[in-house]
C-alpha cells in the first residue's frame, strides 16, 4: 500500500513540475541547521528551503510549484534523516553496552526499540500522508498537502531523534 501511494503520488505530479532540486537550496539548509544550537533549534529551520524554492523558482507560487519545493524540503530533512542514522544507532548500542554489565541485560533494547520505533514511524508517516492526499479527493490541493506532510513529519522526526540521543 506504500509503495502504491508513493507511485501513485508521483503520477500525479507531472515531470515539468519537477524543476526544483534538492541541491538548489542544501547550502542555506545546511547553514541553518549546523547553526542550530539544540536539536529543538531546528524548528528555525523548517520550511526554509521550501519557502525560498517558492520564492525563488519561477512557477514557484504554483500548485505544481509548491508540490516541487515541498518536495525539496521533505528530501533534504529526509538526508539529513539518514545522516544522522549512525549516530543514533551508535547512541542506542552505547547505552545498551554501558548497562549491560550492570542489570544482567535486561534494560538493553535501546538499539532494538529505535530501529522498530523507525520502521513504525515510516510506515505511520506514509499513511498519514497519504490520508492527507485522500482527504483532498480530486482537487489539486491533494499533491501540496501530501508533499507538505511529508516534509513537515520528516522535519519532526529528525528534531525529535535529536532530541532523544542528544538529550535535548
């Protein structure tokens, strides 16, 4: 059922629609999240690359527009998403060994849980954004509802597992 919202969704929107690049806008996206202090900070940068695709692209102002720069800002939370991967398994595995020794094992499913927490959170996160695709039934709106909800729920995700092996 993913895969066939996913395809779904790029057939509807149509090639030309797809002038706007990730790499367009990852040097001022970049900037703006290494200049968060917190993981919370990050919030700042949501919607940045978006808003200035839109701004900055010709036809940006377009529903098909809006659809491509929401896009953009879903694909650079989603590499950041998968930058940050290794350093939260790395988080999870560290804890379960520090405590290991001293609880005979039983308190050491951090690199267990993050990994089934992820996979649940994907396959929420699709359907939630492919509700938010069906809720629009045929109007236009439907394709900037789920790219903006894939974006935004990426966004989160990448604040909220700051948050939890970062400590704040």
């Amino acid at each position: 059922m993913i895969r066939t919202f996913v395809f779904l969704f790029l057939l509807a929107t149509p090639a030309a629609a797809q002038f706007a690049e990730p790499d367009m806008f990852r040097a001022r996206f970049d900037a703006c999240v290494s200049g968060a202090d917190t993981a919370s900070g990050l919030a700042s940068c949501k919607n940045l690359a978006a808003n200035l695709c839109q701004a900055e692209i010709e036809g940006g102002q377009t529903t098909l527009g809006i659809t491509s720069c929401n896009q953009v800002e879903a694909a650079l939370w989603d590499d950041l998403l998968n930058a940050d991967w290794p350093k939260h398994r790395t988080w999870a595995k560290a804890g379960d060994d520090a405590e290991r020794p001293h609880f005979d094992g039983r308190f050491t499913n951090r690199a267990e849980t993050l990994l089934t927490a992820q996979r649940a959170w994907i396959a929420f996160r699709d359907a939630e954004c492919a509700l938010a695709y069906a809720s629009w039934g045929s109007g236009s709106m439907r394709n900037i509802a789920a790219s903006a909800c894939m974006a935004d729920m990426t966004a989160d995700r990448v604040i909220a597992l700051r948050q939890i092996t970062e400590g704040y």
